[in-house]
C-alpha cells in the first residue's frame, strides 16, 4: 500500500541518531524525578551531567546531518531552516 500523504523520508541512520535522542532525553527526565527525591546523590547528578552532555552532542550531529528539531535552532548563517524540513506529520512514524 502506497500511501504518499504518509512517506517516510527518514532514512535508517537519521531514525536510529533520533530514537538514541529520545532515548537519553527520556533518561534525563527519569534523573530529573529521581532527583527531586534524592538531591545529594552524587552519582545520579554525575549521570544527569553526562547524559545531558551526550544528548547535547547527540541533537548538535542530528542538526548538522539532518537539520533543525525545534524552532530553537532554526538558523544556519544566514538562512532561515525550519521550513525547509518535512513537516512532523510529513516524516511518517518515529
């Protein structure tokens, strides 16, 4: 079935560098809770500092590979990105 309203342009690398990204991004948040609770755990806020650090170069690569995930990082010099990436309902399931 070919449904052209629904392609999927994301190739294999970019989905698999974006699925690490949600995954680290999930970890941080369950840090963040635990931490709430346990503020002098030292090892968890080491853990925090590493997987925020390794998000960060994770989105960085995504952006310079793929392009912008958010408005937040939509400029490249002197050029306005966002639009020209598919749109989220136009990049088929995650």
């Amino acid at each position: 079935m070919n449904n052209s309203c629904c392609s999927n342009d994301m190739n294999m690398s970019q989905e698999a560098l974006l699925k690490e990204i949600m995954a680290f991004n999930f970890a941080i948040n369950d840090l963040v809770l635990y931490l709430d609770t346990h503020p002098c755990d030292a090892c968890a806020i080491k853990m925090h500092s590493e997987y925020s650090q390794k998000v960060q170069n994770l989105i960085e690569e995504y952006q310079r590979l793929y392009g912008p995930l958010t408005v937040n990082f939509t400029s490249t010099g002197n050029t306005w990105q966002w639009s020209k990436e598919p749109w989220p309902w136009e990049r088929g399931a995650y």
